[in-house]
C-alpha cells in the first residue's frame, strides 16, 4: 500500500505567539486552518524552549476551547458561594466597578486591596494600584516563592526564582535542591539532557524522587525544611579544607568588608563605613583602612582593625569563618537533622570543591573587571545550583535559600561559566530599589501614591508602618511581622480583610487567583472568611468582592462582580523587562502574546479593562490632559506609548520612531508589528566580554546602564553579610527610631541573622513533630498548571486523581496497603485520601501532587468527578497560623523573614481509614451550583475531527 | 494488505527512546494525541471528556516505574507507543487488510476506512499499542507521525514525529534504523540499545536506550583539612597571595 | 481480558452449532439418525440456528459491523478471516444437505461430509484466532484449538441426543458417542488448564521495559488516572480463588452432570425421558460452556499488563 503520505488541503497558518498554560513563557505556533487552532508547536528559534513545548503547552487548545470558560461578566444575585450568578452586561459591570472603586478612592484609597495571582502583568497592576493611590496590592510571589526571590535580591542581586539560570551547558556538578518543576521547566529539562549527554554530574537535594530527581545521578532524600543545615556543613567542610574561592571573595563580595564590633552599641554589625558612607576594608598590602569600593583596593579577608574611633571591626570573611568552622555546623550534626549521611556530605563537599576548583575550564573571552582590570578571560566554576519551592516553601526558606548562596559565593560560582548566571535584567544593586510605598503620608484620597506599592526595605526606617506601629497594608507586608515581604502577603488578605485586622476593608479586588481554592491555606476557612457576615448589620464582612478570571474557578462563585478575561489565544501580554521578562543569560529578552483568535463571547482582555477603569476613575496615568483615555486602543496602545522613565517602556526591542533602538528610546508605532514579524519576541545577545561576572564587569554594567535595566553604571557586591538584616536586629536591641513591639524583638533578633543559619521549620519548633511524626509536601505535575488543568479533557485524563505517596516502610508500619483508603490529620484537620506505596521517598516524608482536587460544579465539572470525590487538597490541611505563643498571639505560619506561606512545613499523623468508610476523599464540597450560559459540555470530543482523516 | 512485506523494508524508520533522560513530563503523549487528532490518524476521540471517567484514544503513553529496591532503586519512566515490528502479527491477524506495513519505510498503519473495529489486532499487539476510537469505532495507532515525516512541504528540519519535536529532555530520537552507519544506530550501539521482549518475536524496530550508570558521590575522596601552618585562616592570605 | 458477552455468545453459540451440524450430518450419513425430513430439521435447524445466532452476536463485537464482508479478503494470512470464509464456505453445504434432508429426504453424502467438514474447519478456525495470539500466553498454547473442537463436538453430540430424542429417534448411540466427547473435551479443557496455570511466564516487568534484570520494576504512576479502552480490554482479573471455584462448577455442570443425565436417559429409556434427560444435559452443559467461555477471557492475561503493574504475564 505505497500510496503517497502527503496530507491533502492548504497548509496551516502558523502563528508564533507566547504560551501561557503557566508561567515559562515559551514561544510557540499556534497553527490555524480555516482560522480553528489546530495544533500547537514550538517556536524553534525561541531563546526559551527553542522549539519544544511541554504537556501543558500542547494541550492550549483545549484551554482556548474549554466548557468552563466565562462567556459574560457576572453578578451574585443571592449567597456568595451558594447561588448562582447571572449575565450582565459590559456597561452594568463597567458601571458598577467604577462606582464601587470611586468612593473608596475619594475617601481612603487602601480600602481596596487589589491583589494578583499567576498573571504577567504586574508591571502595569501594580502601576494601576499605585495610580489609584493604595498599598494593598501585590501578585502571588507572597505565597509562592518569596523567601527565594528575597534571599536572592538581598544577597547576590538576582535569584533562581526566574532571575537567572543554572549553566549547564558547562556545569560538572549540578545541585537541584527542592525543585520539581519550576518556571523555567523547558529550558531545565533541555538543559539537564544535555548535562547528562556530556557527563556531568546531577545531585538532586529533595525528599521525592521523581521528574528531575529521577533522572539524577545522586539522589538524596532530604528531611523537609533541613537543607540549611546541609548546605552549610557543606560550607564548614569547605572552609576546613581551606577551598573557597579568596580572589573572587576579595574582589566581588563584601568578604573583606568590616564589621563593627560594639556589643551594646547603635552600629554593632553595621559596616564601618567612610563619612561618604562607603563600606571600609583593610587593604591587605598596606593595611590601611579605605573605602573598598576603591578600584586598586585589596581588602584582607582576615584581621581584626580598630577604627579611628577605637571601635573594634573585623572583615565579615573572618566572622563567616569562624562561625561555619564551628564544630556544631560540622557533617555529623547535620547528618543527624537532615538524614543525609555524614560521610554522603562530606563526599558531596568534594565533589564540590574538586569540580569547582580542580583544574576549571578557562573560557577566552577577555573583560574587564570593575576595578579597571583585563582579564585575558573567565575561569570556570563549573558548579551550578538551582533551588526553588523546597526551600521556599518553609519557614527557614529565607535563611536557608542565603546559605546556598553563601555556599556559591565561596566557591566563586556566581555568574561564572559553568555555575549560576544572571538572566536580564539581573544583577541589581543589592538589595534592588525602589522602596515600599503606602506609608501613611503617601495614602491620600483622590491621589496616586509617589511610587509602586512593592518594593525593598533597607532596614526598619523603610517599612510600612503607621505611627503606633501597626501595619499600613492589609497583608501586614513590611511590618514587623514581615519585613521583607517584597512582593506582599496575598495569603493573608481574606483572614485580615474578615478580621477587619489591621483594618477593614470595602473592595477586594482579585484577579487570577484561585483564593477559594489552591492557593488558600486552610481553605475551608478561607472559604468561611469570604462568607462571614458581620451579624449585626447581616452584611458580609469583606463588603464587595470583584474577580477577573477566564474560568468558572472555584473563586468565581464567591465574588460578587465577575470580570471575564479573554483565553491567552485571545489578547496581547507583554513579558516585559520592568517584570517578568524571558530573559536568558547571553541575551536580554522580552516578549509579548498576540491575539490569534477573536473571543466569540462577551469577555474582554483584562488589562484592557483595568485600563478603562483607569480612565473611568480619572487615574492621572490613564486619562489624557483633555479628560480622554490615554491609551484608547487598549493595552496594546499602552504596551507601546507607555512610559515608565523616559525612553523606557513595557518593550525593550525595536524602540525609537524607526525601531532602531534597543532597551531605552521613544515609543515606536511599529513596535509590536516588529515583535510579531520576529515570532513575538526581541532578544538582544550580550556582545562577547559582558557575559560574565557582571556584578563586577564593567562593561556589562555600563551596557546595562545605557540599555536602561540599571541606574548606574556601579559594580554590585555579593553580600555574604546582610547589613539590612542586622539593621532590623538592632532595632530589636532598642536602637534607632523604628522599633518592633515588645513582643516580636526576640524574634527579630533571632532570625535577622546577617550571616544565614538554619532553624528548625517553625511548626515543628512549635513541637507539631512529636504529635505528627510526617511531614508533608506536593509536587507540580509536570502535565498541570495549578488549578487550571482540570477543565482540559487531554490533562484530566493523565491526572484526574490523586494519592498520597508513602514509603513502603513507613505504610507497612502503619499496617496500610497500596490503594488503602487513609486518614490524614494535622494540626489543623483531617482528610481522608487514598494511599500509594513507594520507595522513592524520604521515609518521614509523604507527599501528592497539587492542586488536582477540584470542586464539583466547578470548571464545569460534574459533582461526582473524579477530581471531586478521589482528588484532595493539602491546602484543608495547612493552618494560616502557628499555635499561639505564651503571649497568646498566634503567628503567621509563615518565614518571620519575608512572611512566605510556609506550605511545607505540613506535619500530619496517618491511619488507614475505619472499615466501615468510604473510599472517596473527605472532605466532599457541596458542589458549585452551575453557572448560566455555560454551554452543555459534549459527551464525546473529537475535536481534531474538521482536520482529520486525510489518509496518510 | 495483512500479508507483511516480502523482504524487510529498505528503511526501517522508527524511534530510540533514552530512559536515561525521560522525566516523565507527558509533553510527547499530548503532542501526540493533538497533532494525531488532527491528522492523518484522526481524530483521536475522548469519551466523557468532561464527566466522571474521561477516557480517550491515545497512541502514546507514558509510565512511572521504581525500579530495582533500596541503594538501587530508581525512578523510570517509560513511554510507550507502537514499535513498528518487523514481524508484526497485529498486521498478519487483521482480517480486513486495514492493518499493514508499507514496504517503503516499514511504518505500521491502519487504513481507518476498512477497519471493522474487532480489536483483534490490539490483542496480537504485546506491547498495547494499539487503541479502539470510541467515537469512530476503528482501531488507532502511533503513524509515526507518517504525514509529518514525508511531508515535503514542511522544512526538512520539521520532518519529524510531533513526539519528538516536542520532548523537552531531547529523549526521543527518530530515524532509520536500518542504516547502520546512522545516527541512530550508532546511538543504540554506544548506549546498549535494547528490543523490548524479543522473545516474543515480534522483532520491533524501536529500541530503548536503558539508563546510565550514573555517577555516585561515594567515589569522592573527602577534602583533607587545609594546612594550618599560618595558623587559622592562614590558607586566606595565601590564597591571596598578599 | 475482558470478557465480552458477544464472544461468550458468539465462541459457544456457534461453536455448539457447529458440533450439531457436523455431529448430525455425520449420524445421518452413517446411517445412526434416518434421512427422514423431521430428523434433517430437528438437526439442522438447531444447528444453523445456533450459528446464526452466533454470528449475530459477533456483529456486536465489531465496531463497524457494516463493514463486516472486509473481513473475508484477508484469509491468506488472518485466522479471522479465515474463520469468516469458512463459515460462509460452510454454510452452502450445510444448506444443500437442509434442503434436501428435510425437503426431499435425502442426505447427498457429499454435501454432509462437507458441511460437517466445514464445521470443523471453521471451529479450528475460531480456536486459531486465539491460539496465535503470542502476547495472551493462557492461549497461545497448542491444546487451544483441540479444546475448541472437542467442546464444540461435545456440546454437538450432547444437542444431537436431545434432538434426536424430540424427534423419536433412537438415540442409544449418540449418547454412547456423547458421552465419551464430554470426557476427551473436558480432559482436554482441564489440561489446557494445567497447563496455563503451570506455563513459565512469557514475560516480565523488567524485561518489559528494557530494563532486564532490574526486578523489582512497581508500576508507581499509572499514565493516566482515567484508564481507558487498553485497560478496560485488557485489566479484568478475576481472582485465583473464584476461577477455581468456577472452573470446579464449569466440570461438575460440563461433565458429571451430563453424562449422569444421558447414563439416565440410557437407562430409562422412553422417548420423554431421554428429552428430558437430553434437556437437562444440555443445559447444563450451556452453562458449563459460559462459564469456562467467560474464564477463558477472564483468566487470560495479556503482556500489556506489565506496564500495568504485573509482575509476569
Ligand atoms: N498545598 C499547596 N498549595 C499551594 C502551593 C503548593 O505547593 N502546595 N503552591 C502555591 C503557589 S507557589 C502558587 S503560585 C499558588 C497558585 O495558585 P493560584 O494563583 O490560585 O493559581 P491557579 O490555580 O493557577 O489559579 C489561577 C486562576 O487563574 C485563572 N486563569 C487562568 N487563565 C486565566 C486568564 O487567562 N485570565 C484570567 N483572568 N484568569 C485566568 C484560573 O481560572 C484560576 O482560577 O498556589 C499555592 N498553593
Ligand atoms: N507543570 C507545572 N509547572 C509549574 C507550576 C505548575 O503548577 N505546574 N507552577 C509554577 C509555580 S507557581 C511555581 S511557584 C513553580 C514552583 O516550582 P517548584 O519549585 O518545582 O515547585 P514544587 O512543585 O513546589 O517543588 C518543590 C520540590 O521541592 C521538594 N521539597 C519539598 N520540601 C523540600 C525540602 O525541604 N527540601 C528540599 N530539598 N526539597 C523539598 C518537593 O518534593 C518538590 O519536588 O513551578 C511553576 N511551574
Ligand atoms: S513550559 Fe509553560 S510556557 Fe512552556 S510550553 Fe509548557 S506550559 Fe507553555
Ligand atoms: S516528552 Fe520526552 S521526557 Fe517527556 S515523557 Fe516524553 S519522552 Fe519522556
Ligand atoms: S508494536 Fe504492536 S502495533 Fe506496533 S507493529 Fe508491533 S505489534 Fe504491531
Ligand atoms: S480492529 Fe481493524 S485493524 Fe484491527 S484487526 Fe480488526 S479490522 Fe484489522
Ligand atoms: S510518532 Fe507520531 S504517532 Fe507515533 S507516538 Fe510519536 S507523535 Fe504519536
Ligand atoms: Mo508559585
């Protein structure tokens, strides 16, 4: 049968735009025939994925076409939660959040709190948020993976968290610690092939193995909420034996920086600094004092000073020494915390040392250091890491996530080839500007506020706070009970906003966030806040609830206003530079999403909304001089004629009035026609010698300067010591004019550690651990995006359940068989789920996907599904509080540091489940009541059926 | 037509699959199902594709397996689509003729327009590669992507199984087999590229790449404690030269 | 594997139908059951009947049953197909000799010694299917089409007694035959048992994946949490216990009750209780039949299931 195997008909348009089935921000081709999606590729000459697609990405088209999708904005008519919502149209939904908006704003601005979750639009929400004048917005990196982002931008001035990439195309030794997905999962998987062709060694640092960890040469199962402890009995070994890099310490770090030694005094642990304010080294071949700053200044590493005023100081690389050469941070105590052997960490303590000093690769690119001085090229240190929610995810994640970087900084593994590397706009001054805004003289009604909500304390003076002390942000970032809560508390909004804690509010504004769902801890609390009504008036306690999703989630039934954004096939998106842009580290990167297909529904592209609203309010920023709207053609006019500083904007590539100008220069008309004829992203490769060390290579940072991403042309310094840290210890000592309260300064004086320690996850020190022998933690299904997964006919099948994986040891103690249904309690509550046998799991550990449970009605489900009734949540699980303290406060369960939810330092007890119950999970939701207009879904799909057939 | 080629094929087109590098992500398994829905295969129904039990037609899946117990255990994952068999019996066994390899290139296939549906040669097929569409009632099956592969109208860089272009931990390699000076042979050489159940004599064209050793952390000698003549931190200063 | 009702009606049905035709052309021809047209009906009608309806229930196996005359093209190479052209070959002679045993009364012993041979061939044919099928080892054994003949000849000679009793003719001899038909075939099936139970496996996990040698291989993530047609078809188990339990019922119903009530049938003599008798033989027999037709599809395993979490297939 040797007929020809051409398939007949027209060949397919292939569209290029950027995925969006979650955040890695691939480039992809949407092919269309007869103007249908029908398949999804990848775009080959893409920096990201360079031509792969993940699971997720090739299922979109079942996103763009699913049952569950919004089809017109929605208001309640009865009970949140309870009853369903009906049509309405744009001009009443317009109308109406322009109404409620309006008098918040005209009378205290912060009683909205707008908060976002996975959207990649931040730059202009938080913009909005400001324009409108309120502190209380952030996006979702507060219950996500703060405590990384913060660690890094407070240490080494960019993070693993989407800020930069681990180089394995020359690593030899790679430590994966606690990462199962990621943002950056294409460019990962490709990466780690590819190490793995060429020899290299993988350590993967996790209590599960699957995914990556499978793949690797070395496993090893890791208590949860440990690997502080590990990291640096690594560091301890590697100091006993002397292997750091001390050049590049000396050079691009703060190690020879000195630290006062005044116990008792206002600038004990502060830096000696010059009257400029410079930071001062002994300079290790004249022994005089000076600014290290200085380009042919050699600060010594070690030696104690005396400084003019007699003072004591000593360079931070002593007192880093001598603590981590302290028996108590040696392998065999940290054996005994995290599981891992003595003799694995000290053998692992070579391997890093030997790959990253033993003979190292020498790249020949020449450069120039920020002294002034030529290299003829880069010396290698061939020792990548990359850590995510692992760390993140408890609540020593802050500290712990500094260690690894202590860790890499000593081995001279920043930006070198072969170890860690920045992705644009990264490196940043550390930390990073700008400051928080919302202190109580910048909230006034009718008014943007001077600046963007988030931003970065330096020490106490720049938190939030109002003059008795008490948070100004709804969430309580950047008070006393999260200083660095750099991109804000999105999970504490609802408990406060009930609570009326520090302050109630009127309107609370969520857009894509599943908040009654996957990302609540404790969800059915969270469920009973959005519902709790005030019994002497009946009113609900958080007033008006407005919501911007594409979906029917299980979040759209509470709101009492629906938004209804268009599908990611349906809008344009900026992955923008001024946010989260795609960079890579040769190149500078960003992106935008095109429309490929028009909605045939009533749903508009949210931003364009926020714009509109915007103007409707009579924002400055969106409203022209003559009362118009600034950007009457919506966010794609905005995406190209906005200005952030001058000459900056959403877009860096093809700017200026020809597209001639790259990163800073007027708006260009042609702009995003540019973007969709180069496949809807620029990229920008850094010219030979820029590539590497640019915390400390001139060139980059003057590049960077003139590209905009960087004020000033100034070298960054690693911070191994974290001068801001100790700034809020000394508060807590009783120094300077912003102080905690009494009963939060031992706190702050144990954990704001400026040299990273580890701590045992706050729960157990809490001594959950006795009561609840296990910990608990979920992965990312590589095949799920969250909670927006489960309305895709293709993914459902490949997850539409999930179990509780248990190691056999531990299950055949416990007297419990593979398929047993199981009970699981925690401080919090129980649930009942189904038990799956394992060996590929620490044995103190028992763990699930995420976000697979759903909630029938929801997504437009049926209340039976399997995602309802075999599916479950570890959320119902997860207390939003720790038990209270002797002052009988009750604490966030949440890093003291940044406030990052503490989602994995889930404790639970497990017993197999009576005779006499069920098999289904516990709890089971009353199901969603069903929402009008959503269309009957198809008993049978088919939905290649228009395309298909032709005989091969 | 049932009867299979006379001789082997000139080429024996088909895929080597690295379980060292596969992750388990399912890019390939949906990659699969949409294009094939699509295309020539198609389309690949689902039944119930919202309610209580979905269950579609998919011509590649994907398995997670421990393998081996204690310090050698290992997490394999396992994707598993038709192997193009030389002496494939579910061709021999179909009554009807739509079940044939094309002598060209070896590739298996059903002709959707005379199959019956008797699911006959899914039992032949040891290696469950074959699925029965709900919707159209005809057997489905991994075309190895036949109307990409020979599509000249696509650059010649594109001319490969969705599955493959897709695989983000590059474990998928498609090519000739029968060309023992190619890549992919010389791959399954290098690699100890294994058939799956030979004894069944299906003799499948796929073959499947086990993983590497690995390379433990217990070869590691320990670091020897720095010298401490200038006593503490002394290595400091020499290191530095200064 | 699933047992499917269709291929339980269809494999017992017909292949019950097929004994009586053969059986009975060859009485006829030898002269046990006379020419007489009441005797070619009582036979053949029963027999073509049961093969019709047998065949109709294969219909409901197929997908597209409309396409089903496809499926005699490929006979050089399929089993299937092979089955389905002898069945159509088949039924010409067994028509001819129809017409003229019960029309004219006469039995052109050509036309029965086709007929009866197609039956064979076809029933061969329909054991074949099965017997190639290398991935199924309980059935890929070579006592598989032996046990499809001798309970299709069987359950024929046990019918043929019931028939020729309500037709009143002597049916001493038939019975005799019967008889030992039930022993070869239920010796047969019990050591096709045996033997299936006993058979090394054909097949590991470990093996399965590439992986030789590496035992112990678990099945710790299924590909996808919804199963589907591959699982469906192939995941039926049916536990030890019951299939013993079954298979301790399918003998006692398949042969000692059978031959009990012919050895009364012999014994009592008279024309009502040899219909009775023959009744009550056969119908036990039918029940014995479906149940060793479902435990032959229950009990079977296929090599996919490695991937699914067996050990050995
Ligand atoms: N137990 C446990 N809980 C966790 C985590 C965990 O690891 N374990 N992880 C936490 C983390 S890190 C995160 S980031 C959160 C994530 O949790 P969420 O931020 O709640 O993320 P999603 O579930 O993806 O929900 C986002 C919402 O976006 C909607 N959406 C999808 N596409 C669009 C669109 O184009 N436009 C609009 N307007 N809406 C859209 C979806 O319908 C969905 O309702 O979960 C947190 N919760
Ligand atoms: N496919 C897919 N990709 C995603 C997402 C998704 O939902 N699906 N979500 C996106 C989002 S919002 C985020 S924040 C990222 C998160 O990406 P990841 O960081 O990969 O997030 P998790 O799945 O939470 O992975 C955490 C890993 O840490 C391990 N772990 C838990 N506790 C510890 C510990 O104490 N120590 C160590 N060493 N390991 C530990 C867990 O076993 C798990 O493997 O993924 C993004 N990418
Ligand atoms: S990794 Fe994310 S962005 Fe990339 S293809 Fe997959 S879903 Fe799309
Ligand atoms: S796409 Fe590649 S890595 Fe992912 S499951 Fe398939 S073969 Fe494995
Ligand atoms: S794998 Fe199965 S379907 Fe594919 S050729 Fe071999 S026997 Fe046939
Ligand atoms: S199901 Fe179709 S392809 Fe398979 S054997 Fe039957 S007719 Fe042939
Ligand atoms: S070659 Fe094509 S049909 Fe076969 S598994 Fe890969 S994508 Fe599917
Ligand atoms: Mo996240």
């Amino acid at each position: 049968m040797a007929e020809t195997t051409r398939v007949g008909g027209e060949q397919p348009q292939k569209v290029c735009t950027t995925c969006y089935m979650c955040a890695c921000r691939c480039g992809i081709r949407v092919h269309l025939e007869d103007g249908r999606p029908r398949f999804i590729d990848g775009n080959r000459a893409h920096p990201v994925n360079r031509g792969v697609v993940c699971a997720k990405g090739a299922a979109g088209i079942l996103h763009h076409e699913s049952p569950a999708r919004l089809r017109a904005p929605l208001k309640r008519v009865g009970e949140r939660g309870r009853d369903a919502l009906v049509e309405i149209s744009w001009s009443e939904a317009l109308d109406t959040a322009a109404r409620w908006l309006s008098a918040v704003r005209a009378s205290d601005p912060k009683k909205l709190a707008f908060f976002t979750g996975r959207d990649q639009s931040q730059a202009l929400t938080g913009f909005w948020a400001a324009q409108f004048g309120t502190p209380n917005f952030a996006a979702h990196g507060g219950f996500c993976s703060v405590n990384v982002a913060a660690a890094g931008l407070y240490t080494i001035g960019g993070s693993f968290w989407e800020f930069g990439e681990p180089d394995l195309e020359r690593a030899r030794l790679f430590l994966l610690i606690g990462v199962a997905e990621d943002h950056d999962s294409n460019p990962l998987k490709l990466a780690l092939a590819a190490m793995k062709a060429r020899g290299g060694q993988i350590v993967a640092i996790n209590p599960v193995r699957t995914g990556y960890a499978a793949i690797a040469d070395v496993w090893l199962p890791i208590r949860p909420g440990t690997d502080g402890a590990l990291i640096l009995a690594l560091v301890h070994e590697l100091l006993r034996a002397g292997r750091v890099d001390a050049p590049y310490l000396a050079d691009f770090t703060n190690a020879g920086w000195l630290v006062i030694e005044d116990p008792g005094g206002a600038e004990d642990g502060l830096f000696a600094r010059d009257p400029a304010g410079r930071p001062l080294c002994r300079d290790r071949r004249t022994g005089e004092l000076r600014p290290a700053e200085e380009p042919d200044a050699a600060p010594a590493l070690r030696g104690a000073v005396r400084l003019a005023d007699g003072r004591r100081a000593r360079p931070v690389f002593e007192l880093l020494a001598e603590r981590y050469l302290e028996p108590r941070f040696g392998p065999e105590v940290a054996a005994e915390v995290t599981g891992v052997p003595a003799a694995t960490i000290r053998s692992l303590a070579a391997a890093l040392a030997r790959a990253a000093f033993d003979d190292p690769p020498f790249l020949a690119e020449p450069w120039t250091d920020w002294r002034g001085r030529r290299h003829p090229g880069v010396e290698a240190r061939a020792v990548a890491v990359h850590a995510m929610r692992g760390v993140s995810a408890h609540s020593n994640g802050f500290q712990t996530c500094r260690a690894i970087h202590l860790l890499q900084i000593l081995l001279g593994a920043i930006d070198r080839p072969g170890s860690f590397r920045f992705e644009a706009p990264y490196p940043r001054p550390i930390p990073p500007g700008p400051l928080p805004c919302g202190k109580p003289e910048q909230v006034v009604p009718g008014r943007p506020m001077p600046g963007l909500p988030l931003g970065f304390p330096r020490g106490p003076e720049d938190l939030l706070l109002e003059p008795d002390g008490r948070p100004c942000r709804i969430d309580e970032a950047f008070s006393w009970d999260a200083p660095l809560a750099v991109h804000g508390l999105l999970q504490r909004v609802i408990g406060n906003a009930r609570r009326g804690d520090p302050y109630p509010i009127e309107v609370l504004f969520l857009y894509m966030a599943n908040m009654a769902w996957n990302s609540a801890m404790a969800t059915d609390e969270t469920i009973r806040m959005l519902t709790d009504r005030d019994p002497s008036s009946g009113a609900y306690r958080i007033p008006k609830i407005i919501y911007a999703d594409a979906f029917y989630s299980e979040t759209v039934a509470y709101a009492d206003l629906v938004l209804p954004d268009t599908t990611y096939f349906e809008r344009w998106d900026a992955l923008s530079l001024l946010d989260r842009p795609i960079g890579r580290a040769d190149s500078v990167c960003d992106a935008i999403r095109r429309p490929v297909v028009r909605p045939e529904r009533e749903v508009r592209p949210f931003q364009d909304v926020l714009l509109e609203l915007g103007h409707r309010l009579g924002l400055p920023a969106f409203t022209a001089e003559d009362g118009t709207a600034r950007y009457p053609g919506g966010y794609a006019d905005y995406l190209v004629r906005h200005e952030r500083a001058p000459g900056i904007g959403p877009l860096a590539g093809w700017r200026g009035s020809k597209g001639e100008l790259v990163g800073r220069g007027p708006p260009n008309p042609r702009q995003l026609e540019a973007y969709i004829e180069n496949g809807c992203f620029f990229e920008h490769r850094l010219p030979a010698g820029t590539r590497f060390v640019r915390h400390g290579n001139r060139d980059y940072l003057e590049l960077a300067a003139e590209l905009g991403l960087l004020a000033k042309p100034e070298p960054i310094f690693l911070q191994l010591y974290s001068e801001p840290l100790q700034r809020f210890r000394l508060a807590a000592r009783g120094h300077g004019s912003v102080q905690p309260p009494e009963r939060l300064c031992a706190r702050i004086e144990r954990y704001f550690d400026p040299l990273p320690f580890w701590y045992a996850p706050l729960e157990d020190e809490a001594g959950a651990a006795h009561e609840f022998p296990l910990a608990a933690v979920s992965q990312r299904p590589a095949a799920m995006y969250h909670s927006w997964g489960s309305h895709n006919a293709w993914l459902r099948q490949i997850l539409g359940d999930n179990r509780l994986c248990i190691h056999r040891a531990t299950a055949a103690a416990l007297g419990i068989e593979d398929g047993d249904p199981i009970r699981v309690t925690s401080r919090h509550g129980t649930i009942r789920a189904t038990a799956r046998l394992v060996d590929g799991v620490e044995p103190g550990t028992v763990w699930t996907w995420n976000a697979i449970g759903k909630r029938g009605g929801a997504w437009a489900l049926p209340a039976e599904t399997g995602e309802a009734t075999a599916g479950f949540l570890l959320n119902v699980l997860i207390d939003e509080r720790l038990p209270p303290g002797p002052d009988g406060i009750a604490p966030a369960n949440a890093d003291p540091i940044t406030g990052q939810a503490a989602w994995y330092d889930l404790r639970v007890r497990i017993e197999k489940a009576g005779p006499g119950e069920p098999p289904q999970t516990e709890p089971i939701w009353a199901p969603l009541p069903r929402l009008p207009g959503l269309p009957d879904p198809p008993g049978v799909l088919d939905r290649g059926a228009p395309f298909a057939g032709r005989r091969p | 037509m049932t009867a299979l080629p006379d001789r082997p094929p000139a080429r024996r087109l088909g895929l080597v699959i690295d379980l060292d590098t596969c992750v388990g992500c399912q890019a390939c398994v949906i990659a699969c199902k949409a294009w094939n829905s699509g295309g020539a295969a198609g389309p690949l129904a689902d039944a119930e594709p919202y309610g209580r039990r979905p269950s579609g037609t998919w011509l590649n899946r994907v398995h997670g397996f421990e393998v081996g117990e204690g310090e050698d255990g290992r997490t394999v994952y396992f994707p598993r689509s038709c192997l193009h068999c030389e002496n494939a019996a579910c061709v021999t066994v179909c009554p009807t003729g739509a079940s044939y390899k094309r002598a060209e290139d070896g590739i298996v296939l059903v002709d959707a327009s005379r199959c019956i549906g008797c699911s006959l040669c899914a039992w032949a097929c040891p290696y469950g590669a074959r699925e029965l569409d709900p919707a159209s009632g005809v057997m489905k099956k991994c075309t190895l992507c036949v109307d990409r592969i020979h599509d000249e109208r696509l650059p010649p860089e594109e001319r490969e199984p969705a599955c493959v272009a897709v695989c983000p931990a590059r474990a998928r390699h498609f090519g000739d087999l029968a060309d023992p000076e190619g890549p992919l042979a010389r791959l399954v050489a290098e690699r100890g590229g294994v058939e799956l159940l030979p004894e069944l004599g299906y003799r499948p064209t796929n073959r499947y790449l086990p993983p590497r050793p690995g390379r433990p952390l217990a070869a590691q000698a320990p670091l020897v404690e720095a010298p401490s003549t200038a006593g503490f931190l002394g290595w400091v200063d020499r290191l530095l030269g200064g | 594997m699933h047992p499917a009702p269709s291929l339980i009606a269809f494999t017992t049905l017909a292949g019950a139908g097929y004994g009586l035709l053969a059986v009975w052309s060859l009485a006829g021809l030898a002269g046990l059951v006379p020419a007489a047209p009441r005797a070619g009906a009582a036979g053949l009608l029963p027999a073509l009947a049961l093969i019709g309806a047998g065949l109709l229930a294969s219909r409901f196996h197929l997908a597209r049953p409309e396409r089903a005359l496809l499926a005699f093209t490929q006979w050089r190479t399929s089993w299937l197909s092979r089955e389905a052209v002898a069945a159509a070959a088949t039924f010409l002679p067994a028509l001819v000799l129809a017409g003229f045993w019960i029309l004219a009364g006469r039995i052109p012993p050509a036309a029965a010694l086709l007929a009866a041979a197609g039956a064979v061939v076809t029933v061969a044919c329909t054991g074949q299917i099965y017997a190639v099928l290398r991935p199924i080892p309980r059935w890929h054994q070579p006592l598989t089409t032996p046990v499809f003949l001798a309970l299709a000849g069987a359950s024929g000679a046990v019918l043929a007694v019931l028939a020729a009793a309500l037709v009143g003719v002597p049916g001493e001899p038939l019975a005799l035959a019967a008889v030992p038909a039930l022993a070869v075939a239920w010796g047969l099936k019990l050591a096709w048992w045996q033997r299936g139970d006993r058979a090394a496996p054909v097949a590991t996990a470990d093996r399965a994946i590439g992986l030789a040698g590496r035992a112990p291989v678990r099945l710790v993530e299924p590909p996808h949490s919804s199963g589907g047609w591959l699982v469906d078809e192939t995941g039926y188990r049916v536990a030890r216990r019951h299939a013993a339990k079954l298979r301790r019922i399918a003998l006692a119903a398949g042969l000692v009750v059978p031959v009990l009530f012919l050895a009364l049938g012999l014994l009592s003599g008279g024309r009502l209780a040899a219909a009775t008798s023959g009744l009550a033989a056969a119908m036990s027999l039918a029940l014995a039949l479906a149940i060793e037709r479902w435990l032959f599809f229950a009990e079977a395993r296929h090599t996919v299931r490695l991937w699914y979490g067996e050990a050995a297939v």
